[in-house]
C-alpha cells in the first residue's frame, strides 16, 4: 500500500524560489541559495526538467524576469502533465510594480495568458496550450473595494484592463493554468 501511495505521489516544481524554499517540492532557481535543488538560469533552453514531469508549478514573481513570454510558456508546458495545475503570479502592467524593478524584462497584462489558449485567435505560433482556470487581479491593500468590484467577473475584469488600469494600476495578476495536451 505504501508503495502505490509512493508512486501516485504529486510531483510540484517551485520555479525561481529564491529563498521562498518550499517543503516538498523540486526549488529551482538562478541562484545557489540554501535549499535549492537545481541551479539554473531559465533564460536558457531547454530547462533541465523532463518532459511531463510535474503535476503542479508554482511561478512567485518569476515569469517577469525571462527575457520573452513564449519560450517559458512553451517550458512550462513541456514539463507539466496534461491537465496538470500552474499558478502564476506576476506584477501586472500598467503598475510600478511591473515598471520600477530594472531586471524585469517582460510585462503581463490581465489578457496576455489567452493567447496560449485554444479559443484565442492568434494560437498559431506555439503549440503550448493551457486552459485558465482562474484569474485574479490584485490591487494594493489600500484598494481592496476596488479589486472587489474589478474581480466580480470576465467582463468587469476586461473592462478594468481596457480603460481603468492607467488610471488605477492594481499590482499583481494571479493565474491558475490548467495544461492541456
């Protein structure tokens, strides 16, 4: 019994952990920090990860410091399972959150994760596929009605994106992925 829990065991990847070293999970990250097990700059392809190798990823303020958005979408569907989970949390563009740290290199906005969809137009120029699970945008504590109201809905959400997000930037945009192969 022991070895069939043993091998149903979830398989999770903490990627750029720095010292946010999760118990339980493979920690990855640029640095060789107390904690991490592979040391690796993920701006460099192809990760040193197997193929359908982890059921679960976490992205903590990774994602904004690679170089592009493509390739490390396509890295993360590569690695993860089909139907396996992905949460992402990026800094969202418009705020100074995305624009101030000078080592961030790409810029999220509530809408960049659908073009890694199957519903979205422009699929054609990579085969990785996700289907979002849910997203969230986060404002300052500050502005927590606001990111109430902002987070009712698709459209309230998209809405906020298109015409309200220069005027009020939130911070973070949370995403749950789902891979799809």
């Amino acid at each position: 019994m022991e070895s069939k829990k043993q091998n149903n065991k979830i398989k999770k990847l903490n990627l750029g952990s720095g010292e946010d070293i999760k118990e339980g999970f493979v920690n990855l990250d640029i640095a060789k920090l107390k904690g991490i097990d592979i040391v690796h700059n993920l701006d460099k392809y192809p990760w040193p990860l197997k193929d359908n190798e982890f059921d679960f990823v976490y992205c903590d303020n990774v994602l904004e410091h690679l170089s592009e958005i493509p390739k490390p979408m396509e890295e993360l569907w590569r690695i993860t399972k089909n139907s396996g989970k992905i949460k992402i949390i990026v800094p969202i563009f418009p705020s100074v959150w995305a624009m101030s740290d000078p080592t961030h290199k790409s810029f999220y906005t509530y809408m960049t994760f659908d073009y890694f969809t199957n519903y979205h137009e422009l699929k054609y120029y990579s085969k990785a596929r996700f289907k979002i699970i849910k997203r969230k945008i986060i404002f300052h504590p500050y502005l927590r009605l606001i990111e109430k109201i902002v987070n009712i809905n698709e459209l309230t959400k998209k809405s906020y994106t298109i015409f309200l997000s220069f005027l009020i930037p939130a911070m973070f945009l949370h995403v749950d992925l789902e891979t799809e192969k």
